[in-house]
C-alpha cells in the first residue's frame, strides 16, 4: 500500500516536472533566456546573502571570545608584566589561573592574542619582559607558533611568522630557519627577519648573499628594527663599511648601510667613510648618503674636504654639502667665511634658502653673518631672511 503511495507521488511530481518545463517551451526563446538568467541570479544573491550572514555570525562570535578572554585574562597579564619581580612558571600559571589539564586550542589562542598583542603595543618603562615571555610560554605561544609554522598552510605561516616578530616570542631558531630560502618571498623575508633580530650567532649570510639586489625601503625599517633590538640585546651586528665597499654591493645596500651607520650613531666609521667619499668612485646618490651620514656623525674633519668638491659638485650635492656643514656646527670660522662668500655667489633662490639657514643655525659666528647680511638686504631678497626667521610665513603675499 505504501509503496504503491509512493508510486504515485513520484508520477504526480514528474507529471508536474513535465507540465511545468513543456510550458515553459511555449515561451518564446528570448523570454526563456531571461528567465534562466534572473533565476541564476536569484539562487546565487541568495547563496551570497546566505554566506554573509554565516560569516557575520562567525565574527560575531569570534569577537565575543575575544572580548571575554580579554575581560579575563587582560588586566591579570598586564600586572604581571609591569611586576618588578620575576616569576617562575608555575607562580604564574597559578595567578592566571591556568590548570594543569590545560591544553592549546587554535580558536582559543587566536581570540588571546589580541590582548597579549595590546599589551606589548602599549609597552611603557617598567615592562618586565621575563615575565610577559613567561605568560606566553605558559599559555602554550611558543608550541602553537612551532606547529602553525611547520604545520600549517601559507597564510596561517606568515601570521605565526609576523606575532612572534610583534611579540618579542620565542621559537626554536632551527625551525625558523628552514624558511630562509623558502619560495615565498614573504615567509622568507619573515623567517630572515626573525633570525637576524634574535639569534646569537652571525645571522647575516643571507643578507650579504643578496648585497647585490636591491632593497626597498620597507625592508630596510624593519631590518633597522632588529639591528637596534640586537644592540639593546648586546648581540653582534654586521660590518656596514663591508657592505659599502663589497664591489657587488646595490646603490640601494650601500645607502642602507649609511643610513644605518648614522642611525645608530657609529661614530667609529667616519675617518673611513671619509676614505670611500675621496676614492670618487661613488653613484651621485651614494656619494650624497656618504657626505650626509658624516654630517650626523658630527665628523667636523670632513669640512675642508667637502668645501674643497664643492664648485665641482652637481646641484642636489652642493645642497646636501652646505645642509651637512650645519648639521656638523662645529663654529669653524673657515666654514662661515666659505657659506658667506657662496651667498654672495649663488644665482639660485633654494640654494639661498639653505645657505642662509646654515649661517641662521650655525653658532654665534653663522648668526652674526646672517644679521650683517639681513641689514644689506634688498626688498628682493628680504623674504629669504624672513622666510629663515618664521619658515611658516606666507610667501604669496611676495609674488
């Protein structure tokens, strides 16, 4: 009896199948295009509608989780880590009340590191560095870096790669390293970044492998940034006067190297700067880096021989000469004497500017010629003097 039911309603819905797809035949054929068409259109807005509201959902959620990991564990994390006294980690596992059944769940490690990542942002004098790594050691980070690293897929990799860089986190350096020459050229960058910041031995091979490419700017700050956390560290940087003089070395290498000698203040690599300056074997751009870093460097020694290029020099150097003599302000009378008569010289009104700056800033002497030459002035030329006196003045009213 059922079975005959059953029968039956599969005769009735195929009768209505047919009915409905022998009628819609009659319809002419550019009717039944768009027919098909709006009904593709429907059944995918309503698929995508369908997707946002999952996705939503699961933000939502996941913002709950986070929001409640952080009303638990944020303000006891942060004590900890601005604690003066270091704790082992059992005492802090017991304060952030961790048990010994504890286990790293993906999810739950991902809605955590929000806060352990607002706490490391907002870090302030007095943070306690032991006991912040300790409180990521006892919530299983640096066990759940090491599996996202060699485990898990390319995005869920460079993440893991970018927090532990954030963190300051720990990770076995042997891991790290095997995505030194990984394919992707983000992992590798990460994975290099990570090793010259935190290792102890001399991690800079394979920045020196690549002197001869080019490097951008945003890989030399974050380089920067692991070569000042090295030296906080007391750990080895690299030779940066190897990397000027290597014959393989990019333009872009050799004035990242500059940048990094002034940067950090190595005041020990002037005289030889100096050196690779006089040798005239330099791009227009390195040699300007090379007369600008001596200048931060405060190497007044340089002064006569930047005086002495100075006619022969091209226009962008001739000004990043007379910006370093200033920055130098070593009160040589022999420098006024030579920014004094280039003033009375130059045709170029930028030039000017920068010539009557230096003096403007350049000790008692520099300020005294600036007064004499303001006193001389004509109505021309009196809006560079004010212009050097108030630089926010509005130079259309002299147009």
């Amino acid at each position: 009896m059922e079975y005959t039911y059953g029968l039956q309603t599969m005769g009735y819905l195929k009768y209505y199948i047919m009915y409905i797809y022998y009628r819609f035949l009659e319809f002419p054929l550019m009717i039944r295009v768009c027919a098909i068409a709006v009904t593709i259109f429907i059944i995918l807005y309503v698929l995508i509608l369908l997707l946002n509201v999952i996705i939503a959902l699961k933000i939502r959620r996941r913002e709950k989780k986070i929001q409640a990991l952080r009303e638990k564990y944020y303000d006891k994390i942060s004590e900890l880590t601005y604690d003066s006294q270091t704790y082992p980690d059992r005492e802090i596992a017991e304060k952030l009340e961790i048990g010994d059944n504890y286990k790293v769940k993906k999810k739950f490690i991902n809605a955590l590191m929000p806060s352990f990542l607002d706490i490391k942002r907002n870090e302030t004098e007095g943070f306690n560095k032991e006991n912040f790594v300790t409180a990521q050691r006892v919530f299983g980070l640096p066990t759940f870096f090491e599996n996202m690293v060699v485990k898990g897929n390319l995005r869920e990799r460079v993440i893991s790669l970018k927090w532990i860089d954030m963190l300051e986190g720990e990770i076995k350096e042997s891991i790290v390293s095997r995505y030194l020459y990984n394919k992707v050229p983000k992992v590798q960058l990460l994975a290099r970044l990570h090793v010259a910041k935190t290792s102890k031995s001399y991690p800079f091979n394979t920045i020196e492998e690549d002197l001869d490419k080019e490097i951008t700017p945003e890989v030399m700050a974050k380089y920067h940034e692991a070569f000042v956390y090295r030296l906080k560290q007391g750990l080895q940087i690299p030779n940066f006067l190897m990397w000027c003089t290597a014959p393989e070395s990019h333009e872009s290498f050799k004035i990242f190297a500059l940048k990094e000698i002034a940067n950090l203040k190595m005041k020990d690599d002037a005289p030889a700067i100096l050196e690779i300056l006089k040798t005239r074997r330099n791009t227009e751009n390195v040699e300007r880096e090379l007369i600008t870093t001596l200048g931060k460097l405060k190497y007044s020694q340089c002064e006569e021989y930047l005086m002495e290029i100075y006619d022969s020099a091209s226009y962008e150097t001739k000004r990043t000469i007379l910006i370093t003599l200033g920055d130098m302000a070593s009160d040589n009378y022999q420098v006024v004497d030579f920014l004094r008569e280039e003033y009375s010289k130059v045709s170029d009104y930028f030039t000017r500017e920068v010539l009557l700056s230096v003096l403007y800033d350049y000790g008692a002497r520099g300020r005294a010629v600036f007064n004499v030459l303001e006193a001389q002035a004509t109505p021309d030329t009196q809006i560079f003097f004010d212009h050097v006196r108030n630089p926010l003045i509005d130079n259309r009213k002299y147009a």
